[in-house]
C-alpha cells in the first residue's frame, strides 16, 4: 500500500516525539508500505514565529510573513528524515518547493494550483520513505506560500491525491473526530465515521481536528482520508462518503469557533451597490466575511452586521476605513461562533428550535443566527461558548 500519514503539531512537538514518530513511520515501512509523511511545525511554533512578526509590525506583509512561517515545517522534516536515516531506514525530506507543490499568490492562505509528484514518485520508486514539510508550496513567481493555519492536512491531502494513495492518515494528539472538542466536553464521544459534508462543515466552523480546505479537497478527490491519534493504537475516524455510513444521526456533532469577529456598520445609505461596495473591498483584502444581516432601512439609511475572522479584523478595519460606508462602525471581538451539524437535518423539523430553546434555557442570548440544509449557526458572548456547546451537546442526546 502507499500510505500518506501526517503528524501534526503536537505529534512532533519536541525531539522525542519525533523520535517516536520516526518509530511509528519505520514500522509502517517495515510492515511493506510505501510511506510518504508530511509533519508540521512543533506545536507552538507558527503561533511564536507569528508573535516575533508583531513586534515589529502589526499589518506585515504577508510574503514575508510565509517565508518566516514555512522554516518551522522545514524543521521539523529535516529532523524527522536525519532520525530515520539513524534507525537504518533511507528517508529524504523536501520543503514544499521540493516537493512540487505550486500554489496561486494569496500569501498565507494560498490554494495548491498543481502539484509535479516527479521527484516525490521517483524516492518512492527507490524505496525511500519520503518526509514533506507541511503548510508551504511555491507560488508561480518563485516565492514561498502558507496554506492556511492547519494547512499541513492539506498538503497530505492534495500529495495523496497526486500519487494516487490507497489512504491519508491525519495523526494528532485525540483518537479521531469527536461529537464536539473533547477538551470543552469530555463526555464527548468519538464516531467510528463521519460524512466528507458534515466534517467539511465542522472544520469550517471551528472543529480544528482538520483544515476545512483538506476536507473539501478529499471529497473531490474521494480520498481514504483516517484521523487517528499518534500516541496509541487506537482505530481513529474514517471520513467518507454519505452513503457509506448506515446509521445516520440527526446531529453528528457541535463545533464551536473561537477566532471570530462582529463588524456592525450603522446609518449605511440604502441604496444599490453599497453592499457590493463593502465586500468587494473586503474581498479583495482576501477578508472571508460570514453571516451577514442587514436590517429593514429606516430613512434612508440601514444597518448591515457581518462576522470576520477575529485574525483578518485590523485588515478588515483598514479596508473599510478606506471607504468609510457608515455613519458609526463598530467592532466586536468578544463573540462565539457555535455551530450545529448533521445530515439528518435535512429530513427532520424542529433541530432549529432545540437550539434556541436550549440557549433559552440557559439564558443565553443569541446574537446571530444563520442555517443551511446541513447546519446551524449562532452567535453568542464569547463568555457562554464553552457552556452552550455542553448544553447543546447534551440537548441532542451526543453524549448517549
Ligand atoms: P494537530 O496539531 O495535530 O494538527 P490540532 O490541534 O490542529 O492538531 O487539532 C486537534 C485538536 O482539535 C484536538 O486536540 C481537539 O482539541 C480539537 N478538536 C476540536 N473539535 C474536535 C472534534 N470534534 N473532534 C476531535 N477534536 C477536536
Ligand atoms: N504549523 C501550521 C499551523 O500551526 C500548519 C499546521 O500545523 O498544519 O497552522
Ligand atoms: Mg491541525
């Protein structure tokens, strides 16, 4: 087989747990496979790498900025292929470059564009284990890309996809996909298997087990895609197509967003092309705006709210100061995205409504809402989010 398994962060977050991954990754060689591991920086390491950037500036430019995040991948690569040199194995390690991995010029959240496996089929072929930094590609010009915070899923991804891999192992420090974040919930529970849809929604909504762009891209490319903890033997959870999963839940799991922004625009004129105005700006700062509502107009002039990510706010702030489309602007980072997700929602009524009465309950006010065939959104006082995904979690019977 040709196994494409991924260790992230805390996997590989100091010299022994490297050494016990090269272990992990010489057994799977020696078992007969062909392996090609992907690894991310040491857990921490990107957030300091970020913090070093903001002394001495508070908007960097974003090239730059990919090619100080990119070392800490290279790293960890190196060390990973310099270990399993030692145990006997012929391993070789490639930055992103290296390993043909082109991407568009959205510095650090670049799409991978193509990827040329030569060199990586050739290794391969030699019987090498293949070792590839994570999260960093090339962009046509020559210069380093970032994938996207956790983009080091995708990079799996999109190499399993390029060598045709039998399955992509996502190895992290949990045993798989749990009904919500096991470290807010402990009665959490993990799930055998879970739809490419429903993870996608969950990744997109906070559930940080794996990069939404990783999940949207093994949909695409219908890839074996495995979560499985990197500390034990444990079977992990297999993410696949809907009709693979015979039971089907009505919530699969609740997920809970963090790294989010409100931006409430008062007194913007009503009329055509305001708002066209105001997120094509924001567009092309690369903002990813969500949940929008905009109020009925009252003389002449409307309220319009919107979510950002709370990472992209002072660049969202400068674009919109540009333009200055309201009387008053207001900015709110002290806000929760909670979040309800499962397929059986599109046959059954009343999933809406426990949300709202469990917030009720709990005397949570509900800031925001939006849905969509697959799930719920709310937003609520960040100080509530841990206690509305445990009632949550509780109110759809996940813990049973
Ligand atoms: P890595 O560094 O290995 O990429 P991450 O920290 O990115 O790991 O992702 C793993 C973490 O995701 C877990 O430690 C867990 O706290 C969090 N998490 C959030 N939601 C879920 C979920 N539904 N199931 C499992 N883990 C989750
Ligand atoms: N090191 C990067 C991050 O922390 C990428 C990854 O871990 O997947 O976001
Ligand atoms: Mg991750």
């Amino acid at each position: 087989m040709l196994i494409v398994q991924k260790y992230g962060g805390t996997s590989v977050a100091n010299l022994e747990c490297i050494e016990k991954v090269a272990k992990r990754v010489a057994k799977t060689k020696e078992d007969g496979n062909s392996v090609v591991v992907v690894v991310s920086a040491m857990s921490g390491e990107t957030n300091k790498l970020i913090e070093y950037a903001k002394h001495f500036s508070s908007s960097p430019k974003q090239r730059e900025m990919d090619l100080l995040l990119s070392s800490g991948e290279r790293v960890t690569s190196a060390l990973l292929a310099i270990a399993l040199t030692q145990m006997g194995h012929n391993a070789v390690a490639f930055s992103g470059r290296q390993a043909g991995i082109y991407t568009d010029e959205v510095h650090t959240k670049a799409h991978i564009a193509r990827i040329d496996a030569t060199r990586l089929e050739k290794e391969l072929k030699d019987g090498n284990i293949v070792v590839v930094a994570g999260f960093q590609g090339i962009t046509n010009f020559g210069d380093v890309s970032t994938l996207g915070r956790g983009g080091s899923d995708l990079s799996a991804v999109a190499i399993a996809g390029a060598l045709k891999a039998d399955i992509c192992e996502i190895y992290t420090d949990v045993d798989g996909v749990y009904t919500t974040d096991p470290r807010v919930e402990p009665k959490a529970r993990k799930l055998e298997m879970i739809s490419y849809d429903e993870m996608l929604e969950l990744a997109s909504l906070g559930a940080k087990i794996l990069q939404n762009r990783s999940v949207e891209l093994a949909k695409k490319l219908n890839i074996n895609l495995v979560t499985r903890n990197s500390f034990n033997e444990n079977p992990g959870t297999l993410i696949t197509k809907e009709e693979n999963i015979m039971e089907k839940p009505l919530v699969s799991g609740i997920a809970i967003d963090k790294n989010q922004a409100r931006v409430t625009l008062r007194g913007v004129t009503d009329k055509p092309g305001i708002a066209a105005e105001i997120f094509t700006t924001l567009a092309k700062e690369n903002v990813n705006v969500d949940m929008i509502i905009q109020n009925v107009g009252h003389d002449g002039t409307t309220n319009l709210g919107f979510t950002v990510p709370e990472n992209e706010l002072d660049i969202a702030k400068i674009a919109i100061g540009k333009i200055e489309p309201a009387n008053v602007v207001e900015y709110d980072s002290d806000i929760v995205k909670v979040s309800i997700v499962g397929v059986g929602m599109k046959s059954h009524s009343g999933v809406a409504s426990r949300a709202f009465q469990t917030m009720a309950k709990e005397g949570i006010n509900i800031e925001m809402i939006s849905t969509s065939e697959i799930k719920i959104s709310l937003v609520i006082n960040a100080k509530y989010g841990e206690l509305a995904v445990r009632a949550l979690h509780k109110a759809y019977e996940l813990d049973r």
